[in-house]
C-alpha cells in the first residue's frame, strides 16, 4: 500500500491558509474559514505577499499573520489548509512537505482532484478540523535529480503529481532515451516524458493518454508524450524502480517540471533520474469515501444502469 492511514485527535493550535487571491470569491471563503477557525480558538496565518490589496482590504484576513514562503511560514503550525484548485493545492503541499505536517485542499476551483472538500461543506471541514476529528493518509511522491552528462549534480527536487520532461524549443521535440532500471528500454522523439505517482496519474498524465492508478497503488507511472515511435505505451513500473530519462547530446535543451511549477533546466545530453520519495505528502481525509467515487463525481462519468453486488 502507498499510504498508511492514522487518525488524528488533537486540536491544531495553528492553521496555515493558502488561497488563490486573483479571484475574490476565493478570498471571501478563506476569511470565512479564518474567521471560523479563529472563533474555536485557532490560531491562523495567511500565506501572502504584504502588499496584497485583496487580502489587506478583507476585514478577517487582514487581522491573521502574514507569512511568506521564504520567511517560516510553516514554524508552529500543525496544518496547512488550501483553499482553491489543485494548482493551490499543489503550492500547499510544497510547504507541508518540507515541514512534514498534513496538508487539507478545500475545492475552490473546477475538477479539484486534489482537494479532500467542497466549498459548500467549509463549515463542515473547518469543524472536523477543530475537533481533530480528521485522517491523515501518506502519499507517495518521486524525487527528482538531474545530471549533466559528466553525471554531475544540477539539481534535485520532488513530486507530489508528476516530473514533466519537456523540450525547451517549441519548434522541435525532446530526442530522449527511456531507462528502468539502468537498461535502456526505447529512444525517441516526442514532446516529453512524464514520470507520475498514482496521484498524478488523474493530472498530466491523464491528459497525455496514461490510465488512472488508484492512490493506494504503489507505483511509478511513464507517459510518453506525443511520441514519434512505434512503442509509446504508458508503462506502470515497480515502486522500487529507478526511472531515467536521458537527453541526446545533440538534443535541443530541455527541462524538468516537477508538479508544474518547481523546474530544474536541461542542458543538452543531461539525465533525469526518478525514484520512489524518500517523504510522503501527510493528506489530511475527512471521509471514507473511496477513490472510485471520487472519480465518477470529478469526471462525471455515466453510471446509469449500474444495479450493484446481490
């Protein structure tokens, strides 16, 4: 299994809120969410920039802490709440991650794979929250290291979704060598090559013709990407494999986007190497609903006709 479950009983002395400020309505629900945590004897800090009008002008939000990535903004605090879609989500976990403290997603945008809740339960979350009355699951993440083809160290970093491989120039595409395992398995062009968790495997690489994993798998998942080659399978390989991508040495530069934000650049003839993380994401649950149900609701799939086990 990729996650253990434990169940958490202690009121969090502090809260950590990070919100998507560009869009109003999301700032409204996170000063609800402070306000209702600050009536139950919550501490909360809101991750934002000093000079953010939006959240300076809100009568709840500009009364919490403000913190910055960069300045301790997880010092003290037993969990951080996001509040918006998985792009928010995804900036939270990068926090929690570092700090090893659950992270909570409250679905503010579409799809929302990612988030755990609703906005229209956000009292509901908040009180489970308050009462400690909440689960909190291990998620398996990747790291990521890339080398130079010396093999030098350029830089590392992890996942919580996916690494995407991708070519710097738009105008041609990625000459890449798959390896597992130290062997090589195929050489092609393609436009990149994801290398996803189970959790990712709803997000880019869904989108790039790979299959869904349920969370509870442990595995890594490889999506080529609009790849020029006669074998362009996804592949689902073990947990303790090494997954590798190298670069020709007369490749275009590339560069390695780990859950779409954090990047790592590519210069030609460099290599990415990819392992199971050494840290979970602590994923705070509130339900026991299982990922089969999660999947219908979020892409709206047709059950109709289903009668069920006798």
């Amino acid at each position: 299994m990729s996650h253990d479950s434990q169940y958490c009983s202690q009121q969090p002395r502090e809260v950590l809120l990070v919100l998507h400020t560009g869009r109003p309505s999301n700032v409204s629900t996170a000063g609800l969410a402070a306000e209702l945590l600050t009536d139950a004897g919550i501490g909360v800090r809101v991750l934002a920039k000093a000079e953010d009008e939006i959240v300076n002008q809100h009568p709840v939000l500009a009364q919490c802490k403000r913190v910055s990535k960069l300045g301790g903004a997880t010092d003290g605090v037993a969990l951080v709440m996001a509040l918006g879609g998985d792009g928010t989500f995804l900036r939270a976990a990068d926090l929690a991650h570092d700090a090893d403290l659950p992270v909570l997603g409250i679905n503010l945008g579409h799809v929302g794979f990612l988030a755990e809740w609703e906005q229209d339960a956000l009292d509901e979350a908040v009180r489970r929250v308050t009462d400690g009355d909440y689960r909190i699951e291990d998620r398996m993440t990747i790291d990521v290291v890339v080398r130079d083809p010396d093999g030098v160290e350029l830089g590392r970093s992890w996942a919580l979704n996916e690494v995407s491989v991708e070519n710097k120039v738009r105008q041609g595409v990625l000459d890449a060598t798959l390896e597992i395992d130290a062997r090589p398995v195929s050489s092609f062009g393609c436009d990149g090559i994801i290398v996803s968790t189970p959790t990712g495997s709803t997000a880019y690489a869904f989108s790039a013709g790979g299959p869904v994993l349920w969370p509870a798998l442990d595995a890594i998942l490889v999506v080529p990407n609009n790849a020029h080659a006669l074998f362009t399978k996804p592949l689902v390989v073990s947990p303790h494999s090494r997954v590798a991508i190298e670069s020709q040495a007369d490749a275009f530069p590339a560069v390695a986007v780990m859950d779409g934000f954090r990047r790592i650049e590519m210069p030609a003839g460099s290599r990415v190497e990819v392992e199971k993380g050494s840290l979970p994401v602590r994923w705070v649950r509130l339900d026991n609903l299982p990922f089969t149900d999660r999947l219908v609701t979020k892409l709206r799939l047709p059950v109709q006709g289903w009668r069920g086990p006798k």
